[in-house]
C-alpha cells in the first residue's frame, strides 16, 4: 500500500528539537515532577493551594480515623424542666412547643409546678417521668 501522506518526522529531521519548543520540554514523564502529591512542598506547592486550600496545617481535635474537617457536630439547644417551668408563667400557656422556641431536648434538671402538654424532638426518661406524675403529656416530634 502507498504512503501518501508525508510524516512529520521526515519534515523535522535535521531540526534540533522536532517542533517541541524548548530542549527542556517532551521528555515524558519525567517532566511532571515526581508521582502524585511528590513536591507539594516545593515546587507543586501553588498547584496544591489551588486544588485543596486546607491541605497544610491542622485544625483541632477530631473525633474518627478520617475527620471530615468541613462538617461540624450538629449541638442539640437544650432546656431543663426549671427553664420550662418559667417559660411556661411567663408565656401563660399549657401546652408548649419547644420546637418553635428553638430547643430540640428536655432535660430533668428542676421539676414543674403544673401540668404541661409538651412537644419536642429528644426527651430524657426522667424529665418525660416528672412531666407526666404531675399530669402533663409529652409529645415527641420527628424531625
């Protein structure tokens, strides 16, 4: 079969650096500068900060072999019985959703003096225990 296209190689011969620019530049892979994360320190190091700007340094204590350092603890916003108790006189009302309020646990800390009808999302065994001797009802709600 003929050839008819000229090959590149054929135009270039006699040439220094067959159309690649620079002596330096083409040499495969020994121009990328090490194996992966190699000379992230040095001289990949602006590459790095572009990429993954947390790279270097530490931040706190994690909990877990491989902290996630973008997610942070979700704080549940508690309220002891005695917090209730007030909030109860000061807004005149039996029945409370601690939902609305902001607060996502009750606590047993303190007891009630009159019977509430309470809703909220995580309750604990004793604070559920006070409520109901003195006639309330809680009420859990799933998010």
């Amino acid at each position: 079969m003929v050839v008819r296209k000229r090959k590149k190689v054929r135009k270039m011969r006699g040439s220094k650096t067959y159309g690649y620019g620079s002596k330096k530049k083409h040499r495969g892979k020994g121009s990328k500068g090490g194996k992966g994360l190699a000379g992230s320190k040095d001289h990949k190091k602006q590459m790095i900060l572009q990429a993954d700007p947390e790279h270097f340094g530490k931040i706190g204590f994690k909990r877990g072999f491989y902290p996630n350092i973008k997610r942070k603890r979700e704080r549940k916003k508690v309220i002891t019985l005695r917090e209730l108790d007030k909030l109860a006189e000061k807004l005149d009302k039996s029945e409370i959703n601690l939902l609305e309020l902001g607060y996502k646990k009750l606590i047993a800390g303190g007891s009630v003096t009159k019977a509430l009808n309470v809703k909220v999302n995580y309750i604990t065994e004793r604070a559920k225990e006070k409520i109901e001797n003195i006639g309330g009802k809680v009420e859990i709600i799933s998010r």
